[in-house]
C-alpha cells in the first residue's frame, strides 16, 4: 500500500526500477488493456473474477481447479 512497498514486491519479481517507473507513467495504458481482458474473460470465456485460468480451448476458474490446470497443461505439452 506504500511506494516503497511497491518497490519492494517489484524487485522480487525481478522488475527494475526503471521497468516500474515506465509503467507506472502510463497508467491509461494498463488501464485499458486491463478492461480489455476483462471484457474478453467476460464475452469469449463466459468467466468473471480471479482466479481465472485458459489452457488451449478449456477454460476454468477457482483456486479448486489448479489441479485441472495441471492436467490441461499436461496435454497441451503433448
């Protein structure tokens, strides 16, 4: 909830200040691609809320189905 906290969870997934700043300087931009993906869950997956997952043509949500995830992506290796 803080700048520096912020900075902090960046670097630990491995993103650079710089990385962060750009992003952060276009934020209308996140924005609507956010909204974008949105509607999409929405309108082509029939899906709402996270978690949300798509494998090929499946699709699933809830935290309950990350072992169907692991089996859809099985299948999509082979």
């Amino acid at each position: 909830a803080t700048e520096r906290g912020l900075w902090a969870v960046a670097e630990r997934a491995g993103v650079t200040r710089d990385e962060l700043a750009r992003a952060l300087s276009n934020m209308a931009a996140g924005a609507a691609l956010a909204e974008a993906n949105r509607v999409a869950l929405a309108e082509e997956l029939g899906l709402w809320g996270v978690p949300s997952f798509r494998v090929g043509e499946w699709a699933s949500w809830g935290q309950d189905r990350l072992p169907l995830v692991r089996h859809a992506l099985g299948l999509a290796r082979t």
